[in-house]
C-alpha cells in the first residue's frame, strides 16, 4: 500500500499506553476529524492537488463535471495547461463561476453569474458541468446553460500536455486559462472529465501532490 487511508483514527494505544495526538513529535497532512463529515475532499485554501504526471492531453474534446461547495468568491477550480497558449481553466471570481478554452488562437470564456450575488458561494453543493468540443463551449451549472461564440473556428483542439491542478496551482507553474491565483477554500467530489465514451473519475488521495488538501474527508456544514 503506498497510499494514505483517507479515515479518522482515535484512542490508540500501545502496551497499555495511550498515545498522546495534541503533542506528535511530526505531523504530515493530518487534520483533525470533524463530528459531521460529508462526502468529498476539503481544500483548506492554502494549495492545490496535482493529477496525471505524465500530462492531460485535452485535444479536441473533453466534458468535465464536478461538484463544489463554498463560502468564498473566489477561487481556481480546475487548470489544465501547456507550454504554449493551449490550456483550459474553470475557476470562480467574484461569485462566477469561468470556463475558459485557449485552443491556440485566443482565449474564450464562458461566464455563469448567478441571479442572486453570491448564490454559489452559500456553502451548499453546487453542479457544475463545462463542456467543450471543437470550438464550441458551455457551462452548465445547476442546470443552467451558458453558451459563447467562438470567432476562433478553425482552432479546435487545446494541445495540453501538464497535469491537471485542482484547487489551485504551485507558483512556478504556468496557467494560461486562470485569471486568478487563489486557492479555493471549500470542498469538491465527484470531479470527471469524459472523452468520447472514456470517463475518469478521479480519486483525490491518488494525487501525486498534494498541498492543502485532505481527500475523502469534507467538514460538514457549520451549523
């Protein structure tokens, strides 16, 4: 097993002996247990969790769909980029949530702004699904559609090749479809990105960095 068991451990003892947790000689991405946990993965606001080290290849198609809930308005969601101008990014400003596709000739964004300010910064789960195929892209969240026209149509396909950053993304790591730098504060599950008939779910504690970001286990909502 080379992975961490997402889970919350209590009253161990060793011969007879209990061990003291408030006082550890070194800690390591452990947080405390909450008393009520919902499903999903915490992001504390301080960093970023980094999928496919080989690189996420976009190319001409790709659905992704997530779930997040916050109270803050503003935050990177998801970043995938290149060398060069071809990237994707989903990120939320000022209580809108972004969707933005470089495929190589300009970057175009699709906007949500809700119709109550800062609805989706309520603390409760939102759905958001960005699609993009070709040079067509939308953004769906709780079910409403916005579209946006693309004057770019010959360029089509967003040629990736890094990780994909969640979250937010280290400092020497260049994103050219997020506008901004914080990290969000909140929590995710259920992130999918789908090609053709390809879907991947991705397992947060699977992540080969993780800064900030404790898998599996979301605070409930403070009450």
């Amino acid at each position: 097993v080379t992975h961490s068991i997402p889970a919350c451990i209590g009253s161990m003892t060793i011969n007879s002996k209990q061990l003291d947790k408030e006082s550890p000689v070194s800690i390591f991405a452990v947080k405390k247990c909450y008393e009520t946990v919902q499903e999903g993965t915490f992001f504390d606001g301080s960093g970023f969790a980094a999928l496919v080290p080989e690189g996420y290849k976009v190319r001409s198609d790709v659905n992704i769909t997530l779930e997040f809930r916050t109270t803050a308005a503003h935050g990177v969601l998801l970043g995938i980029s290149s060398a060069k101008v071809d990237a994707v990014g989903l990120e939320i400003v000022s209580g809108k949530v972004l969707f933005h596709v470089n495929n190589g000739a300009g970057r175009i964004t699709a906007t949500y702004e809700p119709r109550v300010a800062n609805s989706l910064c309520d603390g409760k789960w939102h759905k958001l699904q960005a699609n993009k195929s070709k040079h067509h892209i939308a953004l769906i969240i709780d079910g409403n559609l916005v579209q946006t026209d693309n004057p770019f149509i010959q360029s089509t396909s967003a040629d990736t090749n890094n990780p994909i950053y969640v979250g937010g993304y280290p400092a020497d790591v260049k994103q050219n479809c997020l506008t901004s730098k914080s990290s969000f504060h909140g929590c995710l599950r259920n992130l999918m990105l789908t090609k053709g008939q390809q879907a991947e779910l991705f397992d947060f504690s699977r992540a080969f960095d993780l800064r900030g970001v404790f898998p599996h286990s979301c605070p409930g909502p403070e009450h």
